[in-house]
C-alpha cells in the first residue's frame, strides 16, 4: 500500500516541484523522487568487452567497491576493477588505455568480489584483442617477439639454456643427450636456466635432488617457455604454439611427473595444458619437497640464523591454494625463525610480475607511485625480517632490486626458498 501524499507527490513531480504532507522537499539535491538518470552513458565499449569469451563478468560489477582495498595496484596508484567499470562507463576506451596492462591478474579481487568479476579471465581476453590491433607497449612486444624466436623471453639462444649445468657440481641428466625413463622430468623455466640470479637457484636445486637420489633429467635445448604469462599478456595464440610445442616435447620422453621450479608453469601445465591433450602429474619444487622434510632434516649439517619472511607468489597461493608447502620448508631449517607480513596467504601482497607485469615496469612507473614489488621489499623490513624468502623465478631479480631501489642494501638478503635449503645441507656457494 502506498504512503499516504505519495500519489500527491507523483502528481506535483509533473510540475518540478514537490510537496509531501505540506513539506516542499523541492531542489536539486533530493533525487528521491526522480528517475536516475543512466542512459546519458555510452554502453558501447562495455558491451564490446562483455560480447569477449571471458570478458562477460565485467557487466555483473554493481559497484560495491570491495576489490579496491585490495587490489595491490590501487595501493601505489589508482586503480581496481570498480574504478575500470566506471571508467569504462564514462567512455574510456580500455582497448586503447594504459589501464588495460597495470593488472597483474593477482586474482585478489576476485576473492573478495560477490558478483564474481573475473579480471583474470577479462584482462586477457581484452588485451588479445588489443594485441591483434597492433596496440602492445614496446617492451611487451619485444617479449612476444623473442619468445616466438627463441623460446625465451629474453631472446637468448636455446643452445645456452642448459649451461648452468656446468657450475652445478653435480651430475645432471639432460634427455635429448641421454634419453632413458626417469621419475622426475624437471622443468626448469627460462629465468632459471638465462637469469644470473635464476642460475643460481637452479643450481642449488640440482644439488639437493641429487643428494636426496631423485631420479630425474631436464630438457635441456629442448625446453620452451611455459607460455602462461605471455597468454596473460594477451598473445593467446602465442601460448597455444609454445604449449603445443612443450606437450609434443613432453610426450617424447617416459617419465611419472613433473616438477616445476615457478608458479606460472605450475600453473599452466596444471590447468590449461590438459585443454591441449597435455594432461600430467604437476608438482611445484616445494610440494614435491614438503613430503621428503624427515631425509632432508637428516641432511642439514647447517645453522641458519636468520629471521626470515615469505612472500605468498600470487599464482601459487591464490590462483592454486598452496599455501603450506613453502612454510614447512623454511621452518624445518634449522635455525630459521618466520615471521608473517601483514599481507600473507589468501591475502599476500602481489610482486609485480605477474600478467605481463614482469616486463612493464618501465611502461607501468608513469602510473603509479612505485613498484609493487618496492611496496613488498618495505613491508619485509618493518617486520624485521633479515632474509625475503621466495619461490617464484621472476621474485629474486624483482626484489633484489627493489632492495637496492629502497635503500635497504645490507638490511634485507632475497633467497629462494631452494637456495636456504642448499645452504643448510653445506652445499657450496655459488654467488
């Protein structure tokens, strides 16, 4: 039933001025009365990204602003899903926007987000179509382009891909030279095999798989970049050679599973190579480890006293619930003590690197405070940590840097989590 003098009210409305019991509620600033005014916007640009395969949740946002306060973005600029709606409500162009290559598919606004909005899946899917216009950031094309031509984003030669092998100190199969079935086909990943930082954890981890007698080999010349980060960067098409190239490759060889040094190919051999026929036992390097601790405790002949923090990779924890494995690790050193960051687990703050984000620091730095992964290298600090622990490859060289960006040098060390084990077993030092 209505109120009573609402009809009145309809009635006045027609004549722009309105009475309620006697009360002239008139004036621009009450639109209880009035009809919201949303056709002035255009759709137009909303509803090309919503027509994409993937970009359909942008349509759902009902502006509640959840993911703001936690996009890491949004922490060193202005930024997150809500805000893009708008923007893209008010006109904006994301096909032709910086606003389109600042996320790092964190997925940590999806964790908070009633309505499912999915920027994991509608970034990509929106920057696909702005790589097929030809509208890429320099920086970001030169990786498609190197990773096209040499199976690396940093367009060295494969040919030097296994040569950190000759420093390791220990012996290590490599299949296309010695093919014979193994238990373990150890994927090694493209920073670890060219990065000088990346070499030094992959060494470590030769030696630890070879004190613990694992059987296993790498591919030496014969890998490829996993793909996962170049398809979150838009270049689909890219992903689905290198994926079908490694599948191929894969398939050459016997082996019970894979174990993967980072994340991303965690993440892609996981869940998007399957959809390719490359379906296999994946593992990440700290959960095939996590259940060896009882023979790997026996090999510790070190102390390490150092206090150390862990920083959560975004697509090993959010994007794949592993949250544990790296912690039983560190704590099982001796001598470690582990202290959280505010921002840790299901909540950890994003180092930058993801969806692209690895290779636009220089695009990216005209639109925000500072880098991400400076913000991370800061909050380490103030928790007291002596060591930034990491096991995602892009991590050791992003933060190093930021070390040295924040004026941290000589208060904060970044280790891989492999390179704290090798340590505590006397391995020798490589660096």
């Amino acid at each position: 039933m209505p109120k009573p003098g609402l009809d009145k009210v309809d009635k006045i409305l027609e004549k722009d001025v309105a009475i309620l019991e006697g009360m002239d509620i008139s004036g621009h600033w009450n639109r209880m009365f009035e009809q919201r005014v949303v056709w002035d916007y255009s759709t137009e640009i909303l509803e090309r990204i919503t027509s994409l395969s993937g970009g359909e949740s942008l349509g759902w946002c009902y502006q509640c602003g959840k993911c703001v306060p936690v996009c890491p973005v949004d922490m060193v600029g202005d930024y997150g899903p809500r805000k893009i709606y708008r923007k893209v409500q008010l006109g904006i162009d994301l096909f032709h926007d910086p606003d389109l290559w600042l996320c790092t598919t964190c997925m940590n606004c999806l964790r908070v987000c009633p309505k499912e909005v999915n920027m994991i899946e509608i970034m990509p899917a929106a920057r696909e179509v702005a790589v097929q216009d030809g509208n890429v950031p320099p920086e970001l094309q030169k990786v498609f382009e190197n990773t096209a031509k040499y199976g690396n984003p940093m367009g060295e030669s494969p040919r030097k891909r296994a040569e950190w092998v000759k420093e390791a100190g220990v012996p290590v199969t490599i299949l296309p030279m010695t093919p014979r079935p193994v238990d373990v086909l150890w994927y090694v990943g493209s920073y670890p095999s060219y990065h000088p930082r990346g070499k030094d954890a992959a060494r470590a981890m030769a030696r630890v798989f070879y004190a613990l007698g694992v059987d296993y080999a790498i591919l030496g010349h014969e890998e490829k970049e996993d793909g996962d980060s170049i398809r979150l960067a838009g270049e689909k098409g890219l992903f689905e050679m290198l994926a079908e190239s490694n599948i191929r490759t894969f398939q050459k060889y016997s082996f019970n599973r894979i174990v993967v040094t980072g994340p991303h190919e965690y993440n892609a051999f996981k869940n998007l190579y399957p959809q390719y026929g490359g379906a296999f036992e994946i593992l990440h390097y700290t959960q095939f480890l996590a259940p060896m601790l009882p023979q790997l405790q026996k090999m510790f002949v070190k102390e390490l006293p150092y206090t150390v923090t862990f920083h959560d990779p975004c697509y090993l924890g959010r994007h794949n619930g592993e949250y544990d494995a790296p912690r039983k690790l560190l704590q099982a050193i001796p001598g470690i003590r582990l202290v959280e960051m505010p921002r840790c687990r299901e909540n950890g703050y994003c180092c930058g690197g993801g969806g692209g984000g690895m290779w636009l620091d220089g695009f990216s730095r005209d639109f925000i405070r500072e880098r991400l992964s400076d913000r991370r290298v800061k909050e380490a600090v103030e928790v007291g940590a002596e060591i930034l622990a990491v096991c995602c490859p892009y991590e050791v060289s992003r933060f190093e840097d930021s070390v040295k960006a924040t004026g941290n040098e000589g208060k904060l060390l970044v280790r891989d989590i492999i390179e704290l084990i090798d340590e505590a077993m006397g391995s020798p030092k490589t660096r």
